[in-house]
C-alpha cells in the first residue's frame, strides 16, 4: 500500500526535536554510546574459570539454620 506524498514527508514534532538535538548536540550519540558500554557490556565469559568456579563451590546443606 503506497501512502500519498503528503504522508511522505510528514516529520512528528518528536522526530523533529530528536533531529534538531542531535544537529545542536553531535557529540550526543558518542556519550550514550559510552554509557552503554559502562552499564551493560560485558567481558567475554572464560568458560574453564566459570566451571572451575562451579566445581570448587561446596554444597549448602537443605536446612541451613539447622546444625549437625
């Protein structure tokens, strides 16, 4: 389905907003950029560390308030 032209080039107030920020903040992109390396990515996994560290964990008795 083809929209007419004058829905083409139709721009939101918000599309218009976000467009006019990042000409007037270039630098904007760069540091969401960086705080979304700082908060969410991660190291790549060492599998041999995680399965040692999973080997090496003693197991937590079934009732732990209760003593031997």
């Amino acid at each position: 389905m083809k929209l007419s032209k004058q829905f083409q080039l139709y721009e939101s107030e918000t599309s218009q907003f976000i467009k006019q920020l990042k000409e007037q903040k270039p630098h904007l992109e760069e540091g969401q950029r960086a705080g979304r390396a700082l908060l969410w990515d991660k190291d790549p996994i060492d599998l041999d560390q995680t399965r040692r560290a999973n080997e090496s964990r003693v197991k937590q008795q079934a009732y732990v308030y209760q003593s031997k």
